[in-house]
C-alpha cells in the first residue's frame, strides 16, 4: 500500500543520496547498512523481552523501532543513490532484495525470541511476509507485475511493527496483537497476489489463444 509513497520520498531524500555520493557510499553499501541495522534492531527486541519489567524494558523498547525506522530510511536511500550514481543493475536490484529479506527475518526472529509475540502467530506472520516477497519475485520472473498488489508489503509491515512497538510503551500488549494482525494480513496478502497472478496469468493465455488476423 505504501510503495508509492516510499517512492515519493526516494524523490524528497536526493540531497541526502547527493551526500551520500560526496562521502563515496555506493548503494550496495547502503542496503547492507540497512540490514545491519535491523539486525541490531531484532537484537534489541530479543534483549527487550528478556529485560522486561526492569530498567532496560523501555530503552530497548525505544531503541528497537527507531534502529528498524533507520534501516527503512536506508533501503529508500538505496534506490535514490542508484538513480543517481547511476547504478541501477540488475544485480544491485537483486542483492537489495536478499538483503531486505535478511533484515525482515531478524527483525520477526528478534521479537519472537524475544517472547514479545506469541511463537505461533510470530512464525506465521514471519512465513507470510517472506512469501509475500517471494511471490511477487516469482510472478515478475513470469512477466506479472506485482508492485502495489497486497495490503501488506513491506514498508507496511515495517510501520504496523514500529507503531506496536512505541504502542507497547503504555500497553504491553500492544506488539503482540500487532503481530497477530500481521500473521493475518501477510497471509491475506499472498492470497492477493496468487489470485492477481491467476487472473493476469489467464488473461495472458486467452490473448495467446487468440487467432491471429487473416491476410
């Protein structure tokens, strides 16, 4: 729902791309920040749930979505510096998508190791959210388009887990129903995306099927 708004902000964020080129960051650089900082993010989450109820509880809690919300700033100012620098590959395409894999799965590893979440809906909703990657990778290797498809891509996702997160501050219950609505809405929308490339895929063949016109 918010691709594209995500690339709006690429266009806000070219004086911060046009820094990062002065201070000789490359894209790829970028996008492995950004999965380090959600590493230390899931790290802060798995820390925060054995910290609870002591004096740590709150500032991992604080710490957690503001390092997820960096690593998201990131992965917007990869792209912007690839349009850039000029290197918008095929390659650099493919190592962000690993990559943001990577990150989403220690995010969700940290929150469910972290006992924030119960176990079941974390492991559902981290199955969703990489499914719902891969099914839009596994229809554009098909020709299908899937940007925008779903209600649930990623910077979605992001946000629902950041707004749980600061949520969860006054009401401690707050990350775990926001990860039982991701278990939900992950899943719902890799349904989506199988039933828009059921259609488009049959709309295609119908259009192969066609007799061509005569001489």
């Amino acid at each position: 729902m918010l691709t594209k708004i995500k690339k709006k902000f690429q266009s806000w964020i070219s004086l911060e791309a046009e820094v990062a080129i002065k201070a000789g960051l490359t894209p790829n650089q970028i996008s492995t920040l950004g999965v380090a900082f959600a590493v230390v993010s899931g790290l802060s989450y798995w820390l925060a749930g054995t910290a609870f109820r002591n004096e740590h509880w709150t500032t991992l809690m604080i710490l957690a979505p503001i390092l997820l919300l960096i690593s998201g700033f990131c992965d917007a100012l990869d792209g912007a510096l690839a349009r850039l620098h000029g290197e918008t590959t095929v390659f650099g395409g493919f190592l962000d998508s690993l990559l943001d894999r990577y990150a989403d799965a220690a995010i969700y590893i940290g929150i469910i190791m972290g006992r924030l979440c119960d176990i079941e809906w974390g492991v559902i909703a981290l199955v969703g959210s990489l499914l719902v990657s891969y099914a839009r990778a596994r229809s554009e290797a098909a020709g299908v388009k899937m940007e925008t498809v779903g209600i649930a891509e990623r910077a979605d996702r992001l946000l629902i887990i950041v707004f749980g997160s600061f949520i969860s501050l006054i009401w401690n219950e707050a990350l775990r129903w926001c990860m039982i609505l991701l278990a939900v809405l992950t899943n719902f929308t890799v349904l989506q995306r199988a039933t828009h490339f059921y259609r488009r895929a049959n709309w295609r063949k119908e259009e192969l099927a066609e007799p061509s016109p005569g001489p």
